[in-house]
C-alpha cells in the first residue's frame, strides 16, 4: 500500500474500518476482539450461579440491541454515520487531483496539492494501485476523484455493509425475556434427566511408577540432616553386621 494511504488510514484509524457493520458477526463494536471484549463485560459476574450470569448477557444484549438500533434509526445519511464522515474525508482527499481517461473505465489519478501520491484506478474491478479501494471496499481519494469526473456516485462504489440498512438489519432482532424460573414450561424428557457421576478420566500416557518401598540411598540429603548407611560385612557382602562378627566364617 502506498504510504501516503498507510499514513491517512492510520489517520482516520484502521480499526474501525476492519470492523464493518456485517450481519451476524459483531455485537460489542467498540474493539476488534469480540471475546475479550464480553469477556471484560461478563467479568464480574463470573462467580454467581450460571442462571445469574446467562441473565446478565442476555441483559446486556438487549441493552446493545436496542440502543445501537435507534442510534441507526436516526441516521439520515446514506451510510452509517461513522463510514459517512469517513467518506467525506476520503473525498475531500480526492479534490483538485488530475485526472486522465486511460481507458473504458481506467484512470490515472494525480498527486494531490500537498504532494500525496496518485493512483490509478479501474471503477469497474473497483480497485486502486494505491490499495486502499480494494483493502477497505470503499472508495479511496483517487476513486473519488475518478468517480467525480464521470459524474458517478461514490455510494455506488462502496460496500454494502456500510449502508444505513445493513446497519439498522444487524441490530433489528428480539431477544426475548425468559421470565421467572417457577414459569418455565420444560418438556417431559429434561425433566426426566438423571445426572450421574463424572466418569474418572484416565490421563493419557503412560501410568507414572511407584516409589513405594524404594531405599532412598541416592537421595541426597537435605541442609542439617545426616544419612546413615547400612553397614556391609567385607567377607559375605550382608549387610547389617561386620567381618568379626560374620557367621559365615564358622
């Protein structure tokens, strides 16, 4: 990518692009670990019983849901609000740049009046030599300005799961309350359930050798502590008496 683009994205900041309003993939938007995130937010709760903590995320979600859907609702731009001004600065970026036909839908974008980079752009693949186009599927400066001199929609260029719609679809659901627990209808089967013991679970590998019984003359002893060895007879190699006393001799 060209580094005049690397330099604006680290602008405008690279990670709320990498985070786009997809259907079904992100809830908490306001980081890019979506695990970490819950997991900060369920922290706390962790340590009551399962059913208070289950009520806590579903709290929570519904919480997420229905602020974020009548932030989308008020949106009155084409984009979501934050992709929106983003695309006003990408735009303003591509003004007063040349631009020159170099094909049906080629272009050659010129440097800007502070010296960035050109690009050259085809509105049909919707690609930029400069990267940004095809990286962050919206248009870059070069797209713009391209885009403005055959009188095309910039909208027209940009991903739909940066619409208004996709946003507002993403946090349009109903998550229902589960009521109190005395009210819950349970079907014959879960209520039926036994619940056995755990099944010891044998470690894998092989098992481990007992020490049992074993005599400890290797071991080496420890600070102040004295190790007595057993005493060996030099003529029948016993242990327990000495040469003069050995019956063997008899």
């Amino acid at each position: 990518m060209d580094p005049a683009i690397t330099t604006y994205v680290e602008k405008i900041g690279f990670e709320k692009w990498a985070r786009p309003y997809c259907l079904g993939d992100r809830y908490n938007i306001m980081t890019s670990n979506d695990a970490e995130s819950f997991n900060k937010v369920t922290e706390e709760f962790r340590k009551y019983p399962v059913t208070i903590s289950v009520d806590f995320i579903r709290f929570t979600l519904q919480n997420w849901f229905a602020s974020r859907l009548e932030k989308a609702s008020k949106c009155a731009t084409p984009l979501a609000t934050t992709f929106e001004n983003d695309l006003k600065d990408l735009h303003k970026d591509g003004m007063f740049r040349s631009v020159l036909r170099n094909g049906a839908q080629l272009f050659n974008v010129g440097t800007s009046p502070q010296g960035e980079r050109g690009g050259d752009v085809n509105l049909v693949e919707r690609t930029c030599t400069c990267g940004l186009f095809q990286t962050l599927k919206i248009p870059c400066p070069h797209a713009c300005a391209a885009a403005v001199s055959q009188n095309v929609s910039v909208y027209t260029l940009c991903f739909p799961y940066y619409t208004k719609e996709t946003w507002k679809k993403i946090y349009d659901a109903t998550i229902n309350i589960i009521g109190e627990d005395d009210e819950w209808v349970l079907p014959e089967h879960i209520k039926n359930i036994r619940i056995g013991v755990p099944v010891e679970k044998k470690p894998v590998g092989r098992p481990r050798k007992s020490n049992a019984g074993r005599r400890p003359t290797k071991r080496r002893p420890s600070n102040g502590q004295m190790v007595v060895e057993p005493r060996h007879c030099s003529l029948c190699h016993g242990t327990g008496h000495n040469r003069a006393t050995c019956k063997a001799r008899v």
